[in-house]
C-alpha cells in the first residue's frame, strides 16, 4: 500500500458503551482522532437519529472536523472531508464535505444540483445555511456489484464503496462478495473502496484486486486509528 491509498472511517456511535452523551462524546473524540491521524474521509452514518438529533450531531462534528484540522493546515493532504450518510439536506445545513448515497438512493447528480441552488432561501434540514458552499460536494455511493459500480460512475460518484467484501462478524447470513467481484468493480471508471470485514491482514489482498483505499467502521474505531493509517500505508 501507499500513501495514496483512500481511507475512510464509518462511524457507529452505538457501538461505545455508556449513555447517549458518552457515546456522542466518544464518537466525536475519534473523529478528532481520525483528522489527526489523516484518514481521508468520515461517513457520519448515525441512521437511527431523528433528523433534528443528526443535524445536532453533525454540527458538532463539522467543528470537531475543524477544530482537529487546524494544526495541519499547512498540510493540504490531511483534509478530511466529513459525510454525511444519505441527508444531503443534513450535509448542506451544517456545511458537510458531502455525502455518502445508498445504491437505491437519490443519484449524485440531484445531490449536485440541490447543493448549487443552496444558499438561495432557506436550506437545507429546515435551517437556512450560513453561506453557499464554495465548491462541489463529494458524493460516495455504496456498491454491491460490478454493475452499481458502473452506474454510480455514469453518474458522476466521486467514489464508490464496495461491500461486503469478507464476511461480517455481526452479519454472518449476509453473503461476501469476494475479491473476484472487487476486482471488477474496480475496473470501472471511478475510485472503489473496499469494505466489509476488512482487516490489517486482509487489506492488501483488497488493494492488490484494485481497491482505491479503505473503508471501515471496526477497524478504525476499536484501534488507534494512527496505528492503523500508519500500517495501512506503509504495507506493500
């Protein structure tokens, strides 16, 4: 692996023991942990929030994003773009780097065109926004099979996430896809991550199939994520 390689931590705030609080404050704790560490992207991917709790969450987040980000502005690469989990509107309300889509979901060229309109009245999940976004969002899109991947190419993902690569702990019923199907996946014309089941061991049979980069939520969050960048990207 090299340091090009994409890393992306997928939060699970119910994963961490304790109450809500300390699982929100925890949560924003890897985050800040995430940025400092230099992982390329975080999905908050929170589903079972109400719209006005994620919207909550998220703000919170963008800040912890920030905050964490100052002391390595001078450093270009380790802007870590926040997501936001299929709520464009959410992502747009407190100025998110974009969103992460389901396959079924809305296709990135809607999520474009509501982000260029942002700004004219009120936006986003009934807040008005500070200010238009001043560039594109990034628009993830979630894959299962070489066709998805496809699509979500034609219109206009800026990267795709595969999955379930390997078998899922907590899903052990759901059916891997495997690294034949990563493999070509990532022959389409977009960047594709690898997720489900990944590992520091199995990692770089993903990237050898072709895989952009990493996609995780255990990985990242039940280890010190600058241990794992650190493995990641300097494995070959």
């Amino acid at each position: 692996m090299t340091e090009n390689c994409l890393l992306y931590y997928i939060t699970d705030r119910t994963a961490f023991l304790g109450d809500e609080s300390s699982r929100r404050r925890r949560l924003l704790g890897k985050i800040a942990e995430a940025v400092r560490a230099g992982v390329d992207y975080v999905q908050l991917r929170e589903k079972d929030l109400s719209s006005r709790e994620l919207e909550s969450l998220a703000r919170d987040a963008v800040r912890v994003v920030r905050e964490a980000r100052k002391p390595l502005i001078e450093n270009r690469k380790l802007e870590t773009a926040l997501l936001i989990n299929s709520r464009t509107d959410v992502a747009l309300a407190v100025q998110a780097g974009g969103v992460h889509l389901r396959s079924d979901d809305i296709s990135p060229q809607e999520v474009r065109a509501v982000w260029r309109e942002c700004g004219v009245g009120r936006c986003g999940a009934g807040t008005p926004a500070r200010q238009p976004s001043p560039r594109d969002p990034i628009v993830a899109v979630s894959c299962h099979c070489p066709v998805e991947a496809a699509q979500a190419a034609a219109k206009g993902a800026t990267f795709g996430v595969f999955a379930p690569v390997f078998e899922k702990k907590d899903t052990p019923t759901t059916q891997p896809t495997g690294l034949a199907m990563l493999h070509k996946a990532c022959q389409m014309e977009i960047p594709v991550l690898a997720l489900g089941g990944i590992t520091l061991s199995n990692a770089s049979s993903c990237l050898k199939a072709g895989a952009a980069g990493i996609a995780a939520i255990r990985l990242f969050q039940e280890n010190s994520i600058a241990e794992v960048v650190k493995c990641l990207r300097q494995k070959s």
